[in-house]
C-alpha cells in the first residue's frame, strides 16, 4: 500500500507544473524511468538473461492488467493501443450482411473507425444520440435490433467524463444476444472494473492516460466464448501454443488471449508499463477513483464564485476522472486553456470546453491553485 503523498513523491513535474491533463497523456513516473533504464542497460552490456527477464516482465504485467479489470492473465493480450484491441474485435467477428453495431454520437474515433470499415461486408452502424453529454440507457434500449451484434460505447466519454452504466448495458444487450464491446482507455487506472462479474465480452484499453505508462502499451480482455468465435486476419507465430517451437508450423494456437500476441513486443514501453500498473495497483483504483472525485467536487464547490460552471450535472455513478468546466462566455474556452497552459495549469479543450483531468498524484492545494488562476477570467 502506497500513500497518496508517497505516490506525489514519484513525480518530479510536479514541482514545476499543475498537470491536470491525464485524459490525454499522463506524465511518467520515477520509477518508470528507472525500470526503463535497467531494461536499456540489460540490452546495453548484452545481458544473457536480457530475453528471459524481459518475458517475465511481461508475464506480470499481463497479471497487472488482469487485476485492473477483474480477470486472469489467459484472458488479456498485450496490445500497443485501444485501436488494435477494437481492430481485432471489428475484423474478426463472423459478419453477414444486414448485421448492425450500436455505437453513439460521443465515441472517440478509435472505437468507431474500425465499424466503418465493416461496411463493406453489409454490416450497418446505428447511433444512439447522446442527450446532455450522457448515453442513456433508455436511448441504448429503444436502438437495439434483432440484428445488433455488438453494442460498442466507452466507459467514459473523452469529451464529457460520462460513465456509462455498463452492468446495465450489458444486461440489456445480451439480453437481445448482442456483444458487448468496451473502450477502456478513459477509466483502467482511475475507475475500479470487473468485467467478468459485469459480463462484458471484450475491453481495450491503451496504457499513455490514466494508466501512466509509455506510449505504444496497452492490453485488450475478451471471454474465452469470445476467443472461440473470433478470426482475425492478423495472426502470428507468437500466438501458438508454444511460439518457441519455431519449426512446427501446424502446431494450435494458444486457448489464452495470447493468441493474438503477434510478434515481438515494444520492450521498453511495457517493461515502463509493468512499473506504472504497480503502482497504481499498490495505490488501490479504489482510492485514486475517490481521490478524483474529491478533488473534482472541490473544484466544482468553487466554481459558483467564478465566471464558469460546470457543462454537465452527472448523477453520482456516472462521474468519472474527468470534469468538463467552461466560461459563461463560452467562446473564451480555447484562449483561457491556452493561457492557463501557458501559466503551468496543464489541461485540455475538449468539446468547447474545459477538461479537468487529476491524478492520484494531485493536492486540494493544487486545485485551490487553479481556482486562484481562473479569478483573473
Ligand atoms: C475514448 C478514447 N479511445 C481511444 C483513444 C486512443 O486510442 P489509441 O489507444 O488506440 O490511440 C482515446 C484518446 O486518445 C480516447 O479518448
């Protein structure tokens, strides 16, 4: 168990910067850069156990993304982002024309492109339109076809901080026999999961936001029915049951995720991603999911003494890392974000307004900081 001043104490920035900015890309840690570093230093002096150290790295950092969604390590595959996860998924369902996905008008493109793209194979996107940031659960239901074969929604959404209520979500769809299928990037790290308790089918999620990791890192999680039923394009040596025996071209696949592991992985980010998951697991998601929202209300309590308010009211489920804000005179976002970033309060400008993203990491002083910067607008 790390405390949360213990966890502050592993990043530097923090001495000369306010970062409120991990919806997008979170800054690493100390000991992600020492973990790093003692993996370039094996390959350096061309350590014999270089190989073999780097495998069991990613072992436990296979079991970390488990413990982050509820599941066992044969259940996740490394993946370099969100997309390859959805990429998977997307390409290697068992299409016939006139199926339909059940997306909404929030999603972040990665979660949308790849359905696109089945339109070729007759498959045709409907979408739930969104009412006040939030995907309704009544919305989700009345859009659901007899042809829907996957419901795809993220967890949180980048550009509202909505959580999506996905026990009722899935209840729903397989009610109506339709997957679903989860975009995780905006929540593993900062929102507790457990997907098999939950019964979602599949999740991905990259590892540069709120998992605090390098780029190029990230896992995605599906059921073993699931893994049953997919057939990608995209299959590998490192996927077999043992990618070792190199020369038995006709041996099975694995019956673990593993199966998608295509090729030789990005070392240096996971090896940084084992790191940063212990970290946040040593944390508890619990206690980094309440520390946001306590920084967040705090940030809201504040606001009624200042030109801005919050976009949206979200129930209490439905809160999630990020905190949307704006001006009153909402055409000033853009230029005060700037400004702000200019003066050391990291943020972005997403969907016309504010985004207020904290870590674990972050002080009630820091966020009394911002308060403070955000009188002179
Ligand atoms: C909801 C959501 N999905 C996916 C991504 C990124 O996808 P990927 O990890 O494939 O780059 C982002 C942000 O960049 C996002 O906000």
């Amino acid at each position: 168990m790390i405390s949360q001043n213990e966890f502050r104490q592993h990043f530097p920035h923090t001495e000369k910067r306010v970062y409120f900015n991990h919806a997008a890309v979170s800054p690493l840690s100390n000991p992600v850069l020492e973990g790093i570093s003692k993996y370039l230093s094996w390959r350096n002096t061309a350590d014999p156990m270089m190989w073999t150290n780097t495998v069991e790295i990613l072992e436990n950092l296979r079991a970390n993304y488990a413990k982050l969604v509820g599941s066992s390590s044969k259940r996740i595959a490394l993946a370099g982002n969100t997309a390859t996860g959805i990429n998977y998924l997307a390409s290697g369902l068992d299409w016939k024309p006139g199926d339909r996905v059940l997306l909404n008008d929030l999603e972040f493109p990665a979660n949308v492109v790849p359905y696109m793209e089945l339109k070729k194979k007759g498959v045709h996107i409907d979408w739930v339109k969104s009412v006040d940031g939030q995907v309704r659960i009544s919305d989700i239901n009345a859009s659901l076809t007899t042809k829907t074969r996957v419901v795809a929604i993220s967890s949180v959404q980048y550009s509202t901080g909505f959580l999506a209520d996905l026990e009722e979500i899935v209840t729903i769809a397989h009610a109506n026999r339709s997957l679903v299928v989860v975009d995780a990037i905006q929540s593993i790290g900062v929102i507790p999961i457990d997907v098999e308790k939950l019964g979602v089918d599949f999740l991905a999620a990259g590892g540069h936001k709120w998992q605090m990791s390098p780029l190029g890192t990230g896992f995605f999680y599906l059921t073993e029915a699931l893994q049953n039923r997919l057939n990608p394009d995209f299959l590998n040596y490192l996927g077999k049951e043992v990618p070792s025996d190199y020369a038995n071209y006709t041996q099975k696949f694995s019956d673990d995720a593993r199966k998608f592991e295509i090729g030789v992985f990005n070392g240096i980010g996971l090896v940084g991603a084992k790191v940063a998951t212990d970290l946040l697991i040593e944390a508890g998601v619990e206690n980094i999911y309440k520390h946001v929202l306590r920084l967040q209300k705090y940030l809201l309590d504040g606001l009624p003494d200042l030109p801005f308010h919050a976009v949206h009211q979200f129930e209490d489920a439905n809160k999630s890392g990020i905190f949307m804000f704006s001006h009153d005179d909402t055409s000033r976002n853009e230029s005060i974000q700037a400004k702000l970033n200019d003066d050391g309060f990291i943020m972005s400008y997403r969907g016309g307004a504010l985004r207020f993203a904290p870590h674990y990491y972050n002080s009630i002083e820091e966020v009394d900081r911002l308060i403070g910067a955000l009188r002179q607008y």
